[in-house]
C-alpha cells in the first residue's frame, strides 16, 4: 500500500502540546503503515516557548504558524491546503490529545479503498484509559467516545454510543458524520466538497463537511478496527453554547433543501423557545442573544446565502436519503436530564412524520 497520508495533528494553542502532544506524536511514530506518512501541525497564536516545544518535539513535522487565534477550523484548513499542494492521497486529521493504536492509519486507508463513493472514514474513538477513575460513570477500558457522530434533525450533532461499552464488530458502517477528533478523508472528495467552512470557527465544522460529502455522493464510514484512544473531557464552557447553537443553524441553512427548512420550522420554532429558557437557567442567556444577533446581520445573511448556494450545486443525493441517518433525539449525557427526555419523546415524534413526508 502506497497511498501518502497526511497526518494533521489539531492545531496547537496555548499549553496544549505540553499537556499532550508527545504521546499523540508518539503513537503516530510506531504506525506499521508502509506508505509514505508526514505529520503537519498548525501553531495557533501560542506563546515562544509553546512554539519551539512543538517544534523541537516533532522534529519531523512541518509547522505552520500563525500570528492569531483563527480557530479550530481555519487552523486545520491551512494545514491540509498545504497537504493537498504537495500531492497527498489522504488527508487524516487527529485532535492533539488522541493516542493512535498502531495499525490505526493502515486499517483507516484499508477502508477507504473499499469503495470509490467512501469519501471520509472515522477511527473507532474510545475513551482514554486514565479517564476511567473510580469516580467516573463508565467501566472498563472498552468505552466508546464516538462511532460516528449523529445530527438531530435541527442540527445538534453529538457522538454515537457515547459513554456506552464497546461491542466487538467488523463490520464498516455508514455514519451521518466523522468527527474531526479521528477522521480520514480521501483527497479527492476534499477537493469536490472543500475544507472547513472557517465561518464555523471552532464546533459543527465537521457536521457541516460530513454533510457536504453525502450531498455530493460520498459515503461517511466508520472503520471500527482503526482504535485510537481520546483523552475526552467534557467542557462546560459558555462561550461553548455560543458557537454550537450558532453553527447548528448555520448548518441546516446550508445544506438542507428548502422544502425541508420550511417541514421543520414549526419544531425549530418550538426548540428556540426551550432554548431560551435553558440558556436562561444555564448561564448563557447572553450568548443565546448573541446567536441572534449574528442572524440579524445583513452581512452573515450575505455569507450564508453565498455558502448555501455552493453547497446546493454539490448535490447528487436527495435529503429523502440523507436523513435516514438523522435522528429526533438529542444526547447529551452530561447534560441529559428529565426534560430533555421528554423533549425527545415529542420531537422524535414530529420528525418521523416529517421523515415520512419527505420524497425530494
């Protein structure tokens, strides 16, 4: 296996190298693959000393550095251009706090050549094993951070089995979407669909790309033999609600058809009012308010006009089809309680009718 995989380590910002990057870097080095591989890492606005710590750990990496903090996705973005220019087959992305198995990336580039229409293949992400404390909910070594994440139909995207223990399966399946925390994508479909939409700055990013691919007639697998470790924790961040509520819109402005946006307004009318409400008890009320400010904005109304008419010409596939990998109901374990369940009972019954009524 010849193929030349480019492997794009999350980009750096801050203390985040020192916190994790020698064993990322560590368990990239011991892969058995036997094509070509090179590492790239963007340095986002980090201090002098966090830079030349990254550089002098990954003496094999190229860095590309910027001046500012310009986000997750824009971070990624200018790595994988890079990739891309210099000719190579794939483009693999893995968040700086993972730990790769070694016949990670060569059962991920295995699956990819299983099909022409695979356009993205996600590693089985499971939880580190120091995050399994005796005080922590889940048991065992074998609990799953992702199989592939999911979209709810108003555009909450969440991990797949999270939290759950892992049953052994060979099988590659069909996901909505990879995450970006472990996901490898073929270059010629990131050359047909594009890179990340650098207006989603930092979460959704990946939902939106996944969707893009399934628009132009790529399919999103999981390879469930690729393992990698995720040192995941869970951030209560507000400003995390902003971006998250924010992109999730953004998202199903671009990619669904109209007739859709029009079947799900009456739900996504409803869900902004519980959301008022939750943000309100949260502690993020301000940041739900400055969601919709953003929408107010003649100039990001400009950008998403502009962004959904590049992503309509993308279509092959009818949204009748990508849906069926859609879902009625949000999960969120940290935050999941009774009223969230509850709000799954009755939006999962909206949208299986609206699924039923949906033939374009």
């Amino acid at each position: 296996m010849n193929k030349k995989v480019a492997i794009i380590i999350s980009p750096n910002y801050k203390d985040y190298a020192k916190k994790y990057l020698a064993e990322c870097v560590n368990s990239i080095r011991k892969q058995d693959y036997n094509g070509e591989i090179k590492i790239f890492i963007t340095d986002n606005e980090s201090a002098e000393e966090s830079f030349n710590f990254v550089k002098n750990l990954a003496l094999e990496a190229e860095i590309i550095r910027n001046k500012n903090n310009d986000g997750f996705a824009k971070g990624n973005n200018d790595a994988m251009k890079i990739a891309l220019t210099k000719g190579f087959d794939y483009v693999a992305l893995f968040n700086m706090d993972t730990v790769l198995e070694s016949d990670c990336i060569r059962k991920m580039v295995e699956v990819a050549e299983n099909e022409k229409e695979i356009g993205a293949v996600q590693a089985r992400l499971m939880l580190y094993k120091e995050n399994l404390t005796p005080a922590s909910p889940y048991k065992g070594e074998g609990t799953i951070n992702s199989l592939g994440n999911v979209t709810h139909f108003l555009g909450f995207g969440y991990a797949s089995q999270y939290g759950e223990e892992y049953v052994k399966s060979n099988d590659d399946k069909n996901i909505c979407y990879p995450s970006g925390a472990a996901v490898l994508f073929k270059r010629e479909a990131l050359e047909k669909v594009g890179l990340f939409d650098e207006e989603f700055w930092m979460y959704n990013e990946d939902q939106d790309l996944g969707w893009r691919l399934w628009l132009a007639g790529y399919k999103c697998v999981l390879a469930p033999e690729a393992v990698v470790f995720h040192k995941y924790e869970f951030s209560r961040s507000i400003k995390k609600y902003y971006w998250m509520d924010r992109n999730r819109i953004i998202a199903i402005l671009k990619n669904y058809r109209l007739a859709t946006l029009i079947l799900i307004f009456p739900a996504f009318f409803i869900m902004e009012i519980g959301l008022i409400f939750f943000a309100a008890r949260g502690g993020w009320f301000k940041e739900k308010i400055d969601v919709y400010k953003y929408f107010l904005s003649l100039k990001n109304w400009r950008y998403i006009l502009e962004a959904r008419e590049r992503t309509q010409k993308l279509r092959r596939v009818k949204d009748k089809d990508i849906i069926k990998l859609f879902s009625g109901r949000i999960w969120y374990q940290e935050i999941g309680d009774s009223r969230l369940r509850i709000a799954n009972v009755v939006f999962g019954a909206y949208w299986k009718i609206v699924k039923f009524l949906i033939c374009w």
